[in-house]
C-alpha cells in the first residue's frame, strides 16, 4: 500500500496535501480505493460550497459500493477535479496525482495539525 510521507490522513481515509498557504487538496488514499474496487463515478463537491469538517463532500460510486468522502477540514471548496467525470477511474489509478477530489480554503484557525502522518497511517491500516 503506497502511504506518500509529504501528507497528512483522516481516520476516514482521506489525504490532504497544503498547497498555497492554508489550501488544501483533499483526494481518498490507496487503502480506500483499494478497498472500494473500480471506481465507475464520482460525484464532485461544487466550487464555492461551504464545507463541515467530517460533513459528507462527495460521493464515489464503485463496482462494489457507493461511498461518502468526507471534507476533512471546513472551508470552502474552491476547485474541483472535473476530469473525475470522464475518467473516474484516476481514483485507483492515481488517488495521490490525478485522482485528487477537490482542493478547500481552509475556515479561519483550521490546521492539519490534528490530521495522522503516514506512519500514524499505516500503523491505522495495518492494524
């Protein structure tokens, strides 16, 4: 299971990578896309939604299961992967590159700070 050590992870399976001082781009790891099989379509969060921290974002529908991705961090969503329409299949195939989901503004005071590095992580999957 490839776990990258440049980010940061959610006990809900999210990554979150801080991009331009308190954005975040936000995609599912390697373990949630393995474990939800071939993705086939994702509903993607709307540029401008306002977001809870652990509020349901977006929806990713597998061969196996349809699934919640929860926003890891409150903002607001300011970009969206539009290419997930027609190729949804970048989830496993790149969850950490192309197959990111969306990239939030971070609310005022939130930090990645409480979100588990990637031996935190793999200690989580593995255990």
């Amino acid at each position: 299971m490839n776990v990258p050590e440049d980010l940061r992870y959610s006990s809900d399976h999210e990554w979150l990578r801080l991009e331009d001082g308190n954005k975040v781009r936000i995609g599912i790891t390697d373990y949630a896309q393995d474990a939800l099989g071939d993705v086939v379509f994702v509903e993607l969060p709307e540029v401008g939604a306002v977001v809870s921290g652990g509020g349901a974002m977006s929806e990713v529908e597998s061969t196996k299961s349809v699934s919640d991705v929860y926003a890891p961090v409150a903002g607001t969503v300011v970009d969206a992967n539009a290419d997930l329409g027609d190729a949804p299949e970048r989830l496993n195939e790149d969850p950490y590159g192309e197959g990111w989901i969306c990239v939030i503004e971070m609310a005022e005071g939130v930090t990645l700070e409480e979100f588990m590095d990637a031996a935190a992580y793999r200690e989580l999957t593995e255990g």
